[in-house]
C-alpha cells in the first residue's frame, strides 16, 4: 500500500506555493505581479496537495513541472520583470517549482506501478 502525504518533494512544492502566494505582502508589486503571484501560488499549492493526497499520480507531478516554468517566464509574459522582488520570486519558485516536479516523476511512477500491481 502506498503511504499518502509521505513524499518530501511535494511538502516542498506546498511550501514555495504557500510562500509565492504570501510573497506580496513583503515584495512591491503592481496588478499584473500581484495576481501572477497569488495565482500560481494557489496553483502549485493545490496541486501539491493532490500530489500528497495521491502519491501514485504521476499527472500531478508533471503539473508541477508545468506551473514552474509558467511561473518563471511569468516576469516577461505580464510585464514586471523590472519589478526586481516580485520577478526573482517568479524566478527562484518557478525553478524551484521545476525542481522538484520532476525530482518526484520517478517516486510517483514507482508509487503508480505499486498500485497497479494491487489489482
């Protein structure tokens, strides 16, 4: 049986989630920085828990992948790359977010064989 809310990569991602979204409360920030902050961090949040409630989802851990580098190129993609706080948030999380995504592909994968093996 697989063990749920045990895997290290994803309390990881729960946190720079939870960290992105409270982010602009200490970084200057206008509208479109604001939103990209809150929204992504509710984003990578939400799926790190999936991730812990579902340790054989690969899917999610993907999503993660996905999210980081959505999160990275945010700065440029909304226009606030010259708002020095909250771009290098998008930038160390998103990389971060990456990071550890992919670090749990291979703990998911073996999680999902497990439990196809159970049927």
């Amino acid at each position: 049986m697989t063990r749920t809310w045990h895997r290290w990569q994803d309390w990881t991602a729960l946190v720079i989630g939870v960290l992105t979204l409270l982010s602009p409360i200490v970084v200057s920030t206008d509208a479109a920085a604001l939103w990209s902050l809150i929204v992504f961090g509710v984003l990578i949040a939400a799926t790190a828990l999936w991730s812990l409630a579902q340790p054989g989802s690969v899917a999610s851990e993907y999503v993660h992948a996905v999210l980081g580098v959505l999160l990275f190129i945010s700065p440029w993609v909304f226009g606030y790359a010259d708002m020095a706080g909250a771009a290098w948030t998008s930038w160390i999380a998103g990389v971060l977010t990456l990071a550890v995504g992919l670090a749990a592909v291979p703990a998911a994968q073996a999680d999902h064989r497990g439990l196809a093996g159970q049927h």
